[in-house]
C-alpha cells in the first residue's frame, strides 16, 4: 500500500489487525525520531515497556543504545528508531517470520519515507528480514552492504550487550564503522 502522508503510516499501524499480536499489545510501537535522519536503526520488536509506553528502545536495551549513539556523537533526535514488528511479541520473544511478514510493508512504507543513507540493522531478526541473512551475527556484524540505494550495517541488538559483556569490543568497533561510514557519505 501506498501512504500520501508518514502520519497515514502510523495511522495504519495503530489500526492494524493483521496477525495475532494485535489482540495481546497494550499500544502499537511505531518508532519515532527524525523523518530526515541519514541512518535508521531498526530492531527486533518491542518489549514490555515499549508495549506499556508505545516508544521503541525505552527500557535498558534503548538507555544502552542512547549511550551508543552519543558514543559517536549521535543522540535520539538524530536518527529514526522503528522495529521489525510493531507490537510486542509473547514473552519478548523472537518476533516469528508470520508476524514479521505481516508488519514489513510498514517498516519499508517508513523506510520510503525517511529515505535514510544508512539502516542499522540491530540483531538477528531485522538482518534475516532485511538483507535476507541467515548467518551468525557474528560473522556478520560490523560488515557494510549496499542494497540498492541504502548502506546497511549489522550489529549486536543492545539487549544481547547486556547479557553478554564480550560482544561490547565488538559492537564499540561496529559503531565506530558506522561513524566513518557516515563522515565519508556526508564528506566530512
């Protein structure tokens, strides 16, 4: 579907019943920042307080990414933040590929509109979803890929930093990438 405004976007996801967890979300988790950012972060799906809130990355996975952002000079406001699927899946898990199916046209009708130069993809879920990645993220993150006309860069998702101290080097060497891959693009 084709949407006239970004607003039409959030209007369709927040009347969305396409799959099941429609009937278990407390609030539609659209994603939120700026509709001119040059690099957009893209997630797995929300979690409980994202759910509770209807803001994507708000709990300790979103505190550790703001700290990452302002690592190499960035800050909310600067990017655009949205997620593979737009309501909570059961359990904070995996969002399952019927669901993530059924919320894609959104996340690209978004994509369309903001028109970053770069996607983050942080973790497993958007990667497989995006660049059609099966691979481990470890041997796939901090690599940059161009589709079309998008550079696209995997990394750790900030929740899996938290339960694992070892991935920080590398996701700290990612973010470090991605700064010099938006210096170049932008010719500083």
């Amino acid at each position: 579907m084709r949407y006239e405004k970004f607003s039409d976007i959030r209007q369709a996801v927040s009347a969305c019943e396409n799959c099941k967890l429609c009937e278990t979300r407390k609030n539609t988790v659209f994603g939120e920042g700026s509709v001119h950012a040059d690099v957009m972060f893209i997630g797995e799906g929300p979690g409980a307080v994202e759910d509770e809130l209807g803001r994507p990355f708000v709990g300790p996975a979103g505190q550790l990414l703001e700290k990452m952002l302002a690592s190499i000079g960035l800050s909310r406001s600067d990017v655009y933040i949205a997620n593979i699927v737009k309501c909570r899946p059961p359990f904070n898990a995996d969002p399952l590929p019927q669901y993530a199916e059924k919320c894609m046209p959104y996340l690209r009708s978004q994509i369309a509109f903001i028109r970053p130069k770069v996607l983050v993809l942080l973790g497993k879920v958007p990667t497989r979803f995006i660049l059609g990645e099966e691979g481990s993220m470890s041997s796939l993150h901090g690599k940059i890929f161009r589709k079309g006309a998008f550079y696209i860069m995997p990394t750790y998702h900030p929740s899996a930093l938290l339960r694992s101290e070892n991935l920080k080097r590398p996701a700290w060497e990612d973010l470090k990438a991605l700064r010099r891959l938006l210096d170049d693009i932008s010719g500083v």
